[in-house]
C-alpha cells in the first residue's frame, strides 16, 4: 500500500505543530496566559505523537517480514490508542492546573498583544484542520483524522482564548474588575471539559480495534452475502470471523459442505471464491480475505 501522500502531510503538520507551539509557549509564558501556554504545549506534544503516526505509516507500508508475518496493521490502532490517551492525559492535567489557578486567586493577562497572537493561531488552526480533514477522507487515513482533531482542539483553545481577552478588556476597570484575574483560568477549565471527550472518543474507536471486537457493519455484510449463497449453492452451513485492524480488514469464512458432494475442479472452487469476493466488494489492498471448504464441522 502507498502511503507517501499520508507521509507528506504527516511530515507537513509536525514541522507546523513544532513551529506554533513553540511560539505559543513562550508567548503563553511572556504574557502570563495559561490558555496560551497550554495551547502551545498541546502542539508540542502532538507534533511528538505525529512523529509515532508517521514511522506507523511507514511500517504500514511495507510488506512485512518473518517476525510480523501478517503486516504491521496492528501498529496503527496502537498508536491512535497511545497519542489519544496522552492527548486525554494533558487535557486532564491541565483542567487540574485550572482549577488550582483559580482556587489560589487567578493572575493578571496581558491584553493587547495577546488578543492578536491568539487570533492569528485560531485561524491557522483552523485551517490546518480543514486542510487535514480533506486530507483524511481522501485518503481515507485514520492516522490524519486524529491529526485532524489535534488541529481543531488548538484551534478551539485560541478562540476560546480571545473570546476571553474581549470579555476581559470589557470589564477591566469597571465594577466587574477583579473578575479578570479568573477569566483566563476559567476559560481553560471550560475548553479542557469540553474537548476531553474529542481524545477518548479516538481512545475508544481504537480500542475496539485492539481488542478485535467485531464491526457490526461488515459482520451484517458478510453473513448477508454467505446466508445467501450457502442457499444458492446448496451448501449446509457457513461460519464467519471479521475484524478491523487499523486499516486492514481481515475476513475469515469456511463452508460446511456434504463430504461426498465434489466441489469440481480447482479453477470452479477458485470461481465460487472469487464470487463471494465480488459479493463482499473486497478490494485486496485493504482486506485479508480467507475461505476454506471442508466437510468437517471441527474444521470451521
């Protein structure tokens, strides 16, 4: 399978996490802003977590070898379940922070320039997500999707974050004043709530496939297809296995046929394969497709 187009934009979005959260850190820092700090150490921990989905993408594209005889489909879940569940681990940490911040009395912000950097970081999060989830669907990439949330959870943060700074500097110097020193704090609290469910979600999409829990979706089709055919041709029983593993799909199905019926030449038992093949739309880059007939129950 190539995958140098899902490389490219790997590549892409970790030099540009690398860049914007640097910056926003020491900006976060400069200006006394827990948002922003945090905003930027979330880029700089998932330009890491890319950098596992990248060398992921690479192995994915080999063909294997004698230790990982089956491919290294079983990588790519893993490293959804891993980055999503740091990912999950830093929003957590940071509501944590929050609201120590805001039990201890809050801090002061910066306005001014703040307001622009967290403006001019909202929208070029933004962007990149968009970018990457036009990506992710053209490819179909698991791997660009969790990417693609990264994005947008940075972006939400600076947003958030302005939205702040203009609440703030309309209080500031009113009756509503000492109030400031808690918005940044409460803001980050909020955000960290509400995107917490983005990671586990991921977390747990991957996780199924970890533990090869069955989809619904391509079991239903699977044994749509072979109740159908056992009818058609006779057959007295079938049993199928399905599982999806990262981008892969593995399909096991065995017939159960009378021991004394022939099944006919090679090339008629390889037609009734490729039949069911065709039935299943199976597309051999993304699927390992095995059927065995046999006259023994033990055998399925």
């Amino acid at each position: 399978m190539d995958t140098s187009r899902e490389q490219s934009q790997l590549r892409l979005s970790i030099v540009l996490a690398l860049l914007i959260g640097a910056a926003s850190v020491v900006a976060g820092l400069f200006m006394r802003s827990q948002a922003i700090a945090f905003d930027g150490f979330y880029s700089l921990v998932d330009a890491v977590l890319t950098g596992g989905s990248l060398a992921v993408s690479r192995l994915v594209a080999s063909e294997g070898s004698r230790r990982f005889q089956f491919g290294y489909w079983h990588l790519e879940p893993l490293i959804v379940v891993f980055n999503s569940a740091v990912l999950a681990v830093v929003c957590s940490y940071a509501a944590f922070t929050a609201v120590h911040d805001l039990l201890t009395g809050g801090h002061e912000l910066s306005f001014g320039i703040g307001a622009a950097w967290v403006a001019f970081v909202g929208v070029f999060c933004m962007g990149m997500a968009f970018y990457m989830h036009r990506h992710a669907v053209a490819l179909g990439s698991v791997l660009l999707q969790v990417d693609m949330r990264s994005w947008f959870i940075s972006g939400c943060i600076s947003i958030a974050v302005l939205v702040g700074f203009g609440i703030a500097a309309i209080i500031k110097g009113g009756p509503l004043d000492h109030w400031t020193r808690y918005i940044d704090s409460t803001i980050l609290l909020l955000l960290t709530l509400a995107l917490l469910p983005l990671p586990l979600k991921s977390l747990w999409h991957a996780l199924r496939e970890v533990l090869q829990l069955a989809p619904d979706e391509l079991d239903s089709r699977v044994r749509s297809v072979m109740e159908a055919l056992v009818k058609e041709q006779g057959y007295l029983r079938f049993d199928s296995y399905v599982a999806k593993i990262g981008r892969m799909r593995f399909i096991d199905i065995h017939v159960l046929v009378e021991p004394s019926r022939p099944l006919g030449t090679m090339s008629e038992v390889d037609a009734v394969r490729s039949d069911i093949a065709a039935r299943l739309g199976s597309d051999i880059r993304v699927e390992w497709l095995t059927i065995t007939f046999t006259g023994k129950r033990e055998w399925m």
